[in-house]
C-alpha cells in the first residue's frame, strides 16, 4: 500500500488534491501513444477501443469512472497517529 517506505505514510495522513487541466487526456502516456510498434501492439490486442473510422487514434470513454471510497473505520485518533510516526522515526529515518 506505502510504495514509497515511511516517507510515503504523509500522503495517507495528508492527501493532497490534484487539479486535472484536461480530464479526457489525464493519465495518457503520451511516449507510448507515439510509439508505432507499442501502438500496433496495442490495436492488435484491444480492437475494441479503436475508432473505425481511423484506426490511430484511440477511443475516449463516454463516461469516467466515479469510484466512491468509504473512510475505514479503523482509523487512527490524532494521538495514534503521533505515536505512530515516532514510532516509525525510530526505525526508519522519515526526514527526507
């Protein structure tokens, strides 16, 4: 769940929020888009999401995903929390 060690742990407690300027072309990999051979492989493998009339260029959804997250209910009080990242300060350096 923390890909980036202790250091990690800030973003769980602090989320932050992230503007997306053009939500239809969020989270593209623009270097995979313009690669012919990982493209061809692509359409090779999802011909469901070509457009027929123009085989290069991809389908956007109707729709984005709305995914709706319930906090759990195990979650930590703010002294939990405190003694928690010491906790963690003591084994790991969290500084960075």
């Amino acid at each position: 769940m923390v890909q980036e060690g202790p250091c990690g742990l800030t973003r769980l407690l602090h989320p932050q929020d992230e503007e997306v300027p053009d939500l239809a072309t969020y989270g593209v990999d623009w270097e995979v888009h313009d690669d012919p051979a990982l493209m061809n492989h692509f359409i090779e493998n999802n011909p469901q999401d070509i457009i027929k009339a123009d085989s290069s260029l991809l389908t956007t959804p109707t729709r984005m995903s709305h995914i709706v997250c319930d906090s759990p209910d195990a979650m930590l009080t703010p002294d939990e929390q405190q003694m928690f990242m010491q906790h963690i300060g003591e084994v790991e350096d969290i500084t960075s």
